[in-house]
C-alpha cells in the first residue's frame, strides 16, 4: 500500500498549520501535524479504518468509488482506495460547509478521472 496526497490535501494542509502557528504557537503546530501524520500513516496497516462517507460517495460517484473520512482534532481527511493505492483527496476543518467539502471533492475526481 501506498498513501498519495493530493496537490490540494498538501496544500490545505500548510494553510491548517499556518493557522495553527500563527494563533497557537510553532509547537502547537508541529504537534498538529505529528497527529495527522500518524493518524494517516495508520491507514497503510488499516485502510478501511476511516469511516465510510456513504452520502459523498452516493452524491459524487454514483457509489462507484467509496469515499472515507479520518477525524483528527478540529480536522477531516476525505481519502478513497484504489488497489493499493490510498489518495488523501481533501483536508478540511469539520465546520467546513457541505457544499464546500463536496466542491473540493469534486475538483479532486476531476482532475484524477482525466
């Protein structure tokens, strides 16, 4: 197995630590990121270990590809599997609005269906 961040999870990854060093200190956030890298490198032993987003994978991919999410602190990893590849498609706070998760979600499959 291998994990593959997205372009748009790494990106919305430094923008969470950003904000995290700016309003909490530099070893707030490193912490932040130990958490979520230990917590995403657990998949490579248990990747069905994120609970199953039944209503994204319904709304986006006509169930075809079954969506996954990760809770980490103030945080959600959207991820899918794909043989024995786990794409991390798109970090966001849980207070992220529905639309907006389903946007980023959406521009995640686009550019990976191409």
């Amino acid at each position: 197995m291998e994990i593959i961040w997205s372009d748009m999870a790494l990106h919305q990854l430094d923008g969470i630590l950003d904000y995290v060093e700016e309003h909490f200190g530099a070893s707030v956030s490193r912490k932040t990121l130990d958490d979520i890298d230990s917590k995403v490198g657990r998949l490579l032993l248990f990747p069905e270990s994120g609970t199953p987003d039944y209503s994204y994978s319904s709304k986006l991919l006509n169930d075809k590809v079954l969506i996954r999410h990760l809770n980490i602190g103030p945080n959600v990893v959207y991820y899918n599997i794909d043989g024995e590849i786990i794409n991390i498609m798109v970090i966001a706070h849980y207070r992220q609005s529905t639309v907006t998760v389903v946007k980023m979600i959406n521009r995640f499959i686009e550019h990976h269906t191409k």
